[in-house]
C-alpha cells in the first residue's frame, strides 16, 4: 500500500510540532523518519496511523490513493510497533501476539485452528516458536520487541510502523535487530515505515531516509543520497561527524589559513564569508606538504582503538580537528603527540547560507 502526506500540519497548543509536511511512500518501501528530538517524525508517524490527527483543513493522508484522512486507526490496517513493547503481561507469548484475531468482531474472526496456525507461522518468522508457552518477563528486550513485530504482523497491516522499536535495547542487540527486521522486510515487502534518531540505524536498515528538522522534511532519498550529497548544513551536520571551517570569500575562493578553494559559479558572488564541511575520514594526514591545499596542525590526542584510529588535532588557527586514518596508515605514520602534521582535505562540501555544492 502506497501512503501520501499533503501539506499536514499539526499544533498543540503554541508548539508546531508538524509544518506543511508532504511526503510519498510507494508501495512496499522501508522508510526511516530521522531527526533529533522535536523534529516532529513521532508525530508523523502517528498522523499517519490515525492516532493523531492534523489540524482541520491542513491537508489530508491517502492510502493507494484514496483519502483516508477521516478513517480511525483500525480502518487503516495499519500495525503499530512502540519501543516499549506494550505486552501484556499476564498472556503467553501465544496470546500476544493472537489478541488482535481474537478481539475482531465474530464476523471477520478466523477460525481457532486459523488463529493456532496463523500465530504458529508468524512467531516462526521471528524465530520464537520455542518460547510461545512463556510469559514476557521471561524474554529478554530484543525477544520481546520480535513479539511485539509479530502480534502487529498478525493482523495481516497493510502499513507497518514503528516507533524507536529499538530504543531501549542496548547496542549490541539494535545492532542485531536492525539488520534482523532489513531481512524480515525483504521477506514480506510490508510497506513499513520506521522513526529513529541514530543515523546509523536509518542509514543501514531504510531504502530512503526521511531526514526531519523542526516540524519540517529536509530532505529525502536513500541512504547514499543523503550522506554523500546533502542537501544543506542540517543534514550534513546530522548525519555522521563533520569538521567544520570557517573561511573568507575574495576573489571568487574560500580562503581558510593558507588554504584557498575555488567557490563554485552556482554560489553567491557577493557574499563575505562560507563553511566548508569535511568528514573526518576525508581528511589526509602527513609529515610533510603533498598538496598546495593543506594546513598545518599539532597532535593533541590519538585513540587506536577499534578499526579505525580516531586523531584529535589542533589547527593553526587553533580550532579541534577530528581525523580518522586505517590501521594500517597510522603504524605508517608512527603519530606521537604533540607531532606537527599536514592535512590535506580530500573531499569537501561548501555551504554558503542556503547555497551549496
């Protein structure tokens, strides 16, 4: 089921959570709604599920088309997935994840063979067939979150979403959970649309990211799109770590330290100042100069664990620098604190205002 959001805003009170908010989802896609806290992706979420409603005459939500502003929650088909698993405590496994069958109305209630089946199948899928006689205080959070999937799962959604499902698991297992839903979703091409506010998780789970600031949609597009060519500082700045450099614009080049970048002809001819964004992988570090484009920078701290080495520096001018260098690269350079280096942006981004490359 395709879902569309036409210009949806929602208040409470004197707080715009939602502005004019448009967004298209095709069928059978994987969203993420990313953004820091108050960005606005729970209360879209929930606009869209029918658990919130937008504020009267603001635009409307559609379901393969048909307007389906007006209808409840229940008539939307939709399954709903909250980070606290909202189990009940005093059921089965079996019985969780059964409620929502047994609760239709007699007219449309399976069978109980249907219902023993149907359950059976599901938990299966999420590989918890072996604890369906237990209670939730004896799953851990990662198998009480797959229950939760599956009893949403069971009333067959058209739509599925999630809030944080992951939320309040420790790394590892979101880790793990994470990659666990991407194949259950190949799996069942449910149209699934999720809210988070780790980047790691939208990035390696979603086929588009749905970055979300301030009541207001950034931008939209996969995983790739968002991180290697975002579309202003916001998104850059969210997405991952970012060294940023304050420079001066004159004679048509960015001007930061000995450092000097041609502006690009689509930016503002007339403005006085720009940023220019580097991630810390992008950046090369030497002993001497191998490129006009470089600026000198003091050791401050290294941190040789994990697979990356984390180099804080100090600029000329005095500013931090993060850089990450390989393993490999850093037995290479034999770093030692306090070392005076050469650093070489690789790869750069420049924003001016609302102008950028």
């Amino acid at each position: 089921m395709s879902i569309e959001v036409r210009h949806i805003t929602k208040t409470f009170g004197d707080f715009t959570a939602l502005k004019e908010v448009s967004l298209e989802i095709p069928t059978g896609e994987l969203i993420a709604l990313l953004g820091p806290s108050g960005s606005g992706k729970t209360t879209l979420l929930r606009v869209i599920a029918g658990l919130e409603v937008a504020d009267p005459g603001s635009g409307a939500i559609l379901f393969d088309g048909e307007d389906a502003t007006s209808r409840s929650s229940r008539d939307r088909q939709v399954g709903f997935v909250f980070q606290h698993y909202a189990l009940f405590r005093h059921m089965t496994i079996f019985e969780n994840v059964a409620f929502g069958l047994r609760v239709r109305p007699r007219k449309v209630r399976p069978s109980e063979s249907e219902i023993r089946e149907r359950v059976s199948a599901l938990l299966k899928l999420v590989q918890l067939d072996w604890l369906a006689a237990r209670y939730p205080s004896q799953l851990s959070g990662g198998q009480r979150q797959r229950v939760a999937l599956a009893r949403a799962l069971a009333v067959e959604p058209k739509v599925l979403l999630l809030d944080e499902p992951f939320g309040s698991l420790d790394a590892k297992v979101r880790k793990e959970l994470r990659r666990w839903l991407r194949r259950l979703h190949d799996e069942l091409h449910v149209t699934s649309v999720f809210v988070t506010h780790d980047q790691e998780e939208a990035l390696e789970v979603a086929d588009r990211v749905v970055v979300m600031n301030e009541g207001r949609v950034e931008q939209v597009g996969t995983p790739d799109q968002v991180y290697h060519h975002p579309a202003n500082p916001f998104v850059y700045n969210f997405l991952g770590n970012v060294n940023l450099f304050n420079g001066r614009v004159e004679g048509g080049k960015v001007h930061i330290g000995d450092m000097a970048m041609e502006l690009p002809e689509q930016m503002r001819p007339d403005a006085e100042t720009a940023v220019v964004y580097v991630r810390p992988h992008l950046l090369e570090i030497d002993h001497q100069p191998t490129n006009t484009n470089h600026f000198r920078a003091r050791v401050e701290h290294i941190n040789p664990a994990g697979p990356l080495v984390k180099v804080e520096l100090i600029s000329e001018w005095g500013d931090p620098v993060q850089v990450e260098i390989s393993q490999e690269r850093y037995r290479d350079l034999r770093l030692k604190k306090d070392a005076e280096v050469f650093v070489t942006p690789k790869e750069k981004k420049i924003f001016v205002e609302k102008y950028s490359i």
